[in-house]
C-alpha cells in the first residue's frame, strides 16, 4: 500500500452548512452568504433537459431504477477510494467483488499518478460565483497540482458526455484560488468502468476499464463563469 505524501488545507467544510429544504435544490450556508451547489447549478442550466428526455423514454420507474443504482455504485466505489487515500489498509472491506475487481484495477494507477495529498473532500464555496461545493480529491496529479474527480461509467465517455464534469472542477479550482491562493494546473476526471455488454466496447478483451481525461481549467473559466450568470439570472439570486 503506498503511503502518499500530505501536504494537508485547513478544511473548510465545518463553515458550510448544507440545506436540501429549498425549492431550487440543494444550497450551502457560507460564512459571507447562501450559495447554491455548483452540482444543481450545472444540472439546472446544461443536463437537466438531456436527463428529462431520457426519463421520459425509458420511463420514469426504469428511471429511477437505473439512477439509483448508478449512484449507489459510484457513492461506494468513491468510498473505496477514498479510505485508501487516507491510508485504512481495509479500505475493501465489504466490498462487493465486481466493486472490488474494479478498484484492484485502478489502485497501481492511482499510486502512479497521484501525490502530495492536499484535501479530500474539501468544502469550498466562491464569493466571485457566488456557488459551493465538495470535492473529491485536491492533490498532484503527475506532478502537478490538479482537481481530480471519482466517477463510475459503463461506457468509455466522449468529452461532451463529460462537459459538466469539467466545468464543476474548474468551479473547484476557482474556490482553491479564492480560499487557498492556489492556482491548479488540470482538472482531472477519471472514470472506473464496467462496460455495458449493451453498449459498444472499444476494449473487446476486456469487461473493466480506469479511464484518465486531462483538462487546462483555463479553457473553460469563462464558459464557466457564463453558466453560472446565467443561473443567477434565471433563479434571481
């Protein structure tokens, strides 16, 4: 087991507290005002028509079905991860074999690729875009310091099927540079999956994949900040 190397943040999180009572979804109680997730921000503006035509053909049982499990296996795979980064040796325990036989697969990439730990799940919030959030994991990704952002997949994903994804890590470097005075290289998004056998497979020869995608957050500051106006405006806040 690798021991990494912590250069720990002051975590944030204890100054935000989470409301979900809200009609507009989930927002987060700052020190300096009530900021809505950056998550709900980029489902209100970017998927939530996507995600509403789809409910509608798979019906909304099938729906929720599929949701569901989708999000207990990412919540548990993000878990798994998340214990071996902060060092628990039985950071498996439990663990279901199909979880298990996925995580195995990312663990040797994972020792390659990452260092120098500053923040798991670190809660932040931007005064400038006036959104919070938690992220997953702030730390050096191959050498540099990046965003990086656990996601689960049953098919390898093409960068517009991932477009939110980057926009929340460019929000999070935002919050980084505003609380920290750190400025991230990447946003990082790394996908472990286990391909649908209903779905094409570029890797006929295999049924598990660890997919690393790497983004300049300066490309996409401006969209960012764009999208979120935009939310404001809608919401009037």
């Amino acid at each position: 087991m690798k021991q990494f190397n912590y250069d720990l943040l002051e975590n944030k999180r204890d100054l935000l507290e989470q409301d979900n009572s809200g009609p507009n979804g989930r927002v987060y109680h700052a020190p300096k005002g009530t900021y809505p997730s950056i998550t709900n921000v980029l489902y209100e503006i970017i998927s939530k028509p996507g995600i509403q035509a789809w409910r509608e053909s798979v019906g909304k049982e099938e729906a929720d079905k599929i949701s569901r499990k989708a999000a207990r296996r990412g919540s548990r795979i993000h878990s798994y991860i998340e214990k071996y980064l902060e060092g628990n040796e039985n950071y498996l325990d439990k663990a279901p074999a199909d979880h298990m036989e996925l995580v195995k697969l990312a663990i040797p990439q994972i020792d390659e690729k990452i260092d120098n730990i500053r923040g798991v799940e670190l809660g932040m919030w931007s005064e400038g875009l006036k959104v919070a959030g938690t992220s997953d994991l702030i730390a050096d990704y191959e050498g540099e310091l990046a965003v990086i952002d656990w996601k689960t997949a049953t098919y390898i994903k093409k960068e517009k099927y991932i477009h939110t994804y980057i926009l929340q890590g460019t929000a999070y470097c935002r919050m980084l540079y505003e609380l920290y005075g750190l400025i991230p290289k990447k946003v990082v998004i790394c996908s472990l999956i286990r391909f649908d056998p209903m779905k094409y497979n570029p890797l006929m020869d295999q049924d598990i994949y660890v997919d690393w995608k790497v983004f300049n957050p300066l490309d996409y500051i401006k969209e960012l900040k764009s999208v979120v106006d935009t939310y404001h405006y809608k919401m009037g806040t």
